[in-house]
C-alpha cells in the first residue's frame, strides 16, 4: 500500500497552548519573505505578489499560512526556513486539509 503525502501543510496562527499569534501580519510577513521562490524561479516584480507556494489566508477566523511541498522540491532552505519558523514558534500545522477550529467546552 503507498501512502500519498499530502501536497500542502497549513500553518497556523495559533500556538499549541491555544494562543493568537502575534504580530497579527506574520502570515503576510512570512509569505513576503517567500515570494521569490516560485515556480521558473524569480522574475522582475516577482517580489510584489505572493508566490503561489507559499500563500497567506484565514481559515475560520484564524491567520494561517498555506505552504505547497513543491517548495520543498524547488529549494529545501526555503522549505526548512518555513517550516522551523513554525516550530520555533510553537504553531500548530496541519497536513492535506484545512485545519478546523477547535470548540472550547464549557463546564
């Protein structure tokens, strides 16, 4: 049986503790920083959209940053780079689907 990986990996702006990322524009921020790696690699002006391998959204209310797995065939750095910024800062990622909001039970 062969497992199919996943081709995109959500990071999210939520810690594992439950907590709202901050700044509020690290999405925008991260994704600026990865805009030159994209397909046929950088061209002029490349620099003022998002590469489509790295892409900031918001999923039920919360910032995430969507990364393709093609970046990491394209540029292992970059793909490290991402990836370490979320475990660095505790983020929670998910694979292959949108990450749904957890509900917060009351007693």
């Amino acid at each position: 049986m062969v497992l199919k990986i996943a081709d995109e990996v959500f990071i999210q702006g939520v810690t594992r503790e439950g907590r709202t990322f901050r700044p509020s524009d690290w999405a925008e921020r991260l994704a600026g920083v990865m805009s030159s790696f994209r397909p046929g690699g950088a061209q002029p002006g490349s620099h003022l959209n998002y590469s489509p391998w790295c892409i900031p959204t918001v999923i039920e209310g919360v910032k995430c940053v969507i990364v393709n797995r093609a970046l990491r065939d394209y540029e292992p750095m970059a793909w490290d780079f991402v990836m370490n910024f979320a475990k660095d800062n505790e983020l929670k990622i998910s694979e292959g689907a949108p990450p749904v909001r957890e509900e917060r039970r009351t007693a």
